[in-house]
C-alpha cells in the first residue's frame, strides 16, 4: 500500500501524518507533496524522515494507491487528473468536487458505501461543520426523518488554517503589549471578538460556508430536509462547536435522542447540566469522536429537539473522516 498526502506542510496535512501513524494505518511507503514553497522539507515519519516533492503533472503517482489532498480547490482541481491518472483513489478534503454528482462526499457513519462508486477516481472529503453536524443527525434520522434543521456554528481560528491561528496567537500578544493588531486571515480583529461572517457572502445573504451546509448534508444524507446555518468565527484556538436545531415527522424525546446519540458511532455524550458538563472546544481538541450535549425537547416546536456539539474540526473534520474512508476502502477490497 503506497499512500500519499498532497499538502503535507499545512495543518491539515500534518494531522494526516499524525493520524495515519496513531490508527497503525496499513502503508508500506508514504510520499509527500507540496507546493514550491514547502517543496524540500522534512517531516518524520514512523521512524524515517521524509521530504516533501514538488507536487508536478509527471508520473510520481504511478504506484500510489490512495492519495490523500488538501492544498487547496484550485490545486484539487488543477492535479486531479495527474493524479488519479494510474488508478490512485483521490480523497479530496477541499470544496473543488463536493456537489460534482460524479463524485461521492462521504462521511463514513453515514454513507460509507457511496465511496465504492466513484467514476473519476475522487471521494470529496465535506466540510468540516457539515460532518460534524451529520454524524450527529444521521442516529437522530434513524428515529425519524428530520425536515427541517436549523444550526448555528462557533468556528474556531484553525478552521481557516495554520497561518491564521497564529494570527490569533499574535493578535492576542500584540494587544497585551499595546501594539497594533495584525489582521490578515480575518476580515476583523478576531482576538476578544466574534465575527458573524466565514467565507464569502452569496447573493441570498448566506455565506457561501453556510449553503455548504444546506447543500452537503442533503447529499451526504441523501434527504430533502433543508438546512438553515449561520456560521461565527470565534477566538477559540481549535475545534468548532454547533448550536442544532431540527425539526422531525414525530416528537422525539430527549432521553429517546440521548440514548441514540450514545450508541452511535463516532459520538460521545457529555449531557449533565446538574453537573454543569457539556462538551466545550478546550476540552474536545485533538479528540476524535463528535462531543453533542444540551440535549433538549424544543418548547417552540413539539417536533423540535435541540442539542449543542463541539469537535476537532481538523481531526473528524477534516483529516480523520478521510482516513475512516480509506480504512472503509481497504476493509472492503475497494482499493485498486
């Protein structure tokens, strides 16, 4: 098994190092890639240094069979077809084919086996708000068909990458020290603030963030509920937490949700209010299961259930689901 991970210098693509490595994956050889930038570094591995290539449209994919990328949607797109040329499983964890209907968006306890039909040689990857919010409601679908879902996300700083959580780092030491603040990776100050805006604006006043949402769970889940988001980026270092709303065909109790959540995979409850214990990003960064609490009936709706999750957006989502789906490939026979 020859793997490769495209990006490898980002955050992401250092979670896929460490993730690979902590789950004993099944590889005999790892490369890695990367921009001009970042081409000529090292980075130790099970042991064994390795430098990253100059990602190029060659012949360096020949042999790999899973080939896991983020480096962006322009590079996704540009490198597709160098590098699922010979056969590599693509999993992509940018936004570049992730509604293409050609292309499975995969988030393994939820649809699994859409990744065994792949005509292009691509799994997308989701977004990392999207598969946090859908392996908590694919174990509440199963008790009945939500319609409706309304959900408000607090982003942490590292959901816009490495460079802008040292951004948040920075900005906090500047204005300790009486400086200027930095602000770059932001469109505002994000130290000691909360900006109600993450990525850009559509013409519908949503954020393009925020109709990723709608349209990814739709297609994950394959459901028709609709999905209304309001995405914030607050000053929490990583891992994102979700406000969820839903609205089901029957009432759903809490204790009924409560035990559905626990016995689904990749989540953990952490619901006592009496003990003041809920999930909070401090505590659920660098652990891999979604963290769902406050779990609740809605007094507005008598079909609502409301509940609050928090998870390392960088592990589950983003670097881990795309592991689980090459692990799902590999337990399958499902790799060329």
């Amino acid at each position: 098994m020859k793997v490769a991970i495209v990006g490898a210098s980002g955050a992401v693509g250092q979670e896929f190092l460490r993730i690979l490595d902590q789950r004993q994956f099944p590889l005999d050889e790892l490369v890695l890639f990367g921009s001009e930038r970042s081409a000529g570094r090292t980075y130790t591995f099970r042991g064994q240094e390795l430098r990253v290539k100059l990602l190029q449209h060659n012949d360096d994919f020949r042999d790999v069979d899973i080939a896991f990328t983020s480096a962006g949607a322009g590079t996704s797109k540009e490198f597709a077809d160098t590098i699922t040329k010979y056969g590599a499983v693509m999993i992509d964890n940018s936004s570049a084919f992730r509604m293409d209907d050609d292309v499975p968006l995969v988030v393994p306890e939820c649809n699994a086996e859409d990744a065994l039909v792949r005509p292009r040689g691509i799994i997308a990857n989701p977004n990392c708000t999207t598969i946090m919010m859908v392996v908590c409601l694919q174990p509440l679908e199963q008790l009945s068909h939500i319609k409706r879902i309304r959900v408000s996300s607090y982003q942490s700083a590292s959901g816009a990458g490495a460079a802008a959580m040292a951004e948040l780092e920075q900005q906090y030491a500047e204005l300790v020290a009486g400086q200027p603040v930095t602000v770059k990776k932001f469109p505002h100050q994000l130290a000691y603030n909360v900006i109600p805006q993450i990525d850009v604006f559509q013409p519908n006043g949503y954020t393009k963030e925020e109709m990723k949402m709608y349209n990814e769970t739709r297609k994950i889940m394959h459901t028709d509920a609709r999905c209304s988001a309001t995405c914030v980026r607050v000053s929490s270092l990583r891992s994102h937490s979700e406000s969820v709303w839903i609205e089901t065909e029957r009432p759903i109790s809490a204790d009924e949700a409560r035990r559905a959540l626990a016995a689904a995979p990749g989540v953990t409850v952490k619901d006592d209010p009496s003990q003041l214990l809920y999930p909070m990003p401090l505590e659920t960064a660098g652990l891999d299961d979604i963290y769902v609490g406050r779990i609740r009936e809605d007094l507005s709706d008598d079909c609502g259930l409301t509940f609050w999750l928090s998870g390392d957006q960088i592990r589950k989502g983003a670097a881990l689901n795309a592991v689980q789906i090459a692990e799902y490939l590999i337990k399958v026979g499902n790799v060329k």
